[in-house]
C-alpha cells in the first residue's frame, strides 16, 4: 500500500498528519463489543490510537503520525487491521 493510499474510509486531518475514520453500530453492544476487540487488536500490535470518542452507536478514531511526524506502514497497516475488525464484527 502507498503511503498516498489510505486504507477505505480513513482520511488524513492535521498539518501534523493523523487517519481518521468514524465506524457507526445498529446498539450499544455492537458497539461495546468493538471497543473490547479494538483494545486487543491495539494491544498485540503494539500501537495505540491516539483518540478514540464514542457514543452508544459510533466510534471515532484517530491515529497519529509516527515519531518522525510521518504516517507510515505501521499506522496504514493497524488502520486496515481496524477496519477488518469491524467487517468481522458480526462473526
């Protein structure tokens, strides 16, 4: 994946470059259930958003730009890992 390339649904914010994206649940459930498997995923891979808002039925996320301010192919790849969370959220 190019680093021009943003995995789907994820924008870039910020003059200090971050992905964005906002995942919407039918309920609460769904919702907390993702959160618990996002907190998972997050953790084996050893990086964190750096903002997560959420309400009963949404999750925004922000990822930050590496340590050279930078987005790279750690944070592309963690944004499509989240992204295939949510596909398999119903399994």
């Amino acid at each position: 994946m190019s680093l021009t390339e943003f995995p789907d649904g994820w924008e870039s914010r910020g003059s200090i470059p971050t992905l964005f994206k906002r995942f919407e649940f039918d309920n609460y459930h769904e919702t907390r259930a993702f959160l618990d498997a996002l907190a998972a995923l997050t953790e084996e891979a050893g990086l964190h958003p750096q903002n997560i808002n959420f309400a009963s039925t949404y999750v925004n996320i922000t990822l930050d730009a590496n340590d050279e301010g930078k987005l790279g192919e750690d944070e592309l790849s963690l944004a499509t890992r989240i992204n295939q969370l949510f596909l398999n959220k119903s399994d």
